[in-house]
C-alpha cells in the first residue's frame, strides 16, 4: 500500500513538473487516501499485535 502511496506521489511530481496540473491533483489525491489508509492499516495491526500478545 505504501508502495502504491509513493507511486502516485512520484507521478504527482512529475507530471506538475511538466505543466499537467490536473493528472498532477488527481495523483497527488489518490497518493494522499493511500497513505491514510496505509496508516490505519498500520495502526490496527500494531494494536491487534499487542492485544494477542497478552
């Protein structure tokens, strides 16, 4: 998933360099609603990993 988020940032980057604001929005949004999901995800699982340790 982060891979995914880091992705769609790099073509964000890119394509703002060359002028295509819109396809640079557009990437730039799905980069950041990967990276959120990519934390929650993150999250549930620490905390799923502590309570089964106990």
């Amino acid at each position: 998933m982060l891979h995914y988020a880091l992705v769609f940032f790099i073509i964000a980057i890119i394509a703002a360099v060359f002028g295509f604001s819109g396809l640079a929005s557009g990437a730039a949004g799905i980069a950041k609603i990967l990276f959120v999901v990519f934390l929650v995800m993150a999250i549930v699982s620490f905390a799923v990993n502590l309570l089964r340790g106990r």
